[in-house]
C-alpha cells in the first residue's frame, strides 16, 4: 500500500475512534495507524486491571469497523491491518 492509502486509512480510523490520541513526531501515516491499532488491541488506553483479552479487543474493533459508514473496502483494509497486527502480537 502507498503512503496515500495509509494517508486515507488514516483518516477514516480517526472517523471510527474520535478521541483516540495519534502521535505524529515524526513517523508516517502508516506507523501512526499501526501503532494506534497496536495500542487499541493491547488495550493500553484502558487502566491495567480493566484490560481485555487481545482476542476481545480484536472482536470489538472488527465490529466496530464493520458498523461503520465506511465503505466496503475501506472495511476490509483496516480489518486486514488489524488481522496482521494481530498475528504479529501473538508471535511475540
């Protein structure tokens, strides 16, 4: 993907999740949106004993993505990003 789709991507995520910080000192579209998927998987935004399972947080975003107003295959690019970065955790 080009550095304008993850420019897009980003964008509609912001859509989704409207009072999510996304730091931006220096890194590009792409890994402001995959750390911000990152930290919403890890469930970082939430105190450490409220935290949830990986697996849940993965469930709640993909439904909260798939109720969206975005279009299908916006739906489908952040989805795959957020399957791939799950897999990633789960190795580490």
């Amino acid at each position: 993907m080009g550095a304008n789709t993850y420019q897009f991507l980003l964008e509609k995520y912001r859509t989704i999740w409207k009072n999510r910080v996304l730091h931006a000192e220096n890194k590009s579209e792409e890994e402001i949106l995959k750390e911000a998927i990152k930290r919403d998987l890890l469930d970082e935004n939430s105190h450490p004993r409220a935290r949830k399972p990986i697996h849940h947080k993965y469930v709640s975003a993909t439904k909260r993505i798939a109720e969206s107003d975005l279009t299908s295959q916006c739906k489908i690019e952040l989805i795959r990003i957020h399957i791939d970065l799950l897999e990633q955790l789960k190795e580490n």
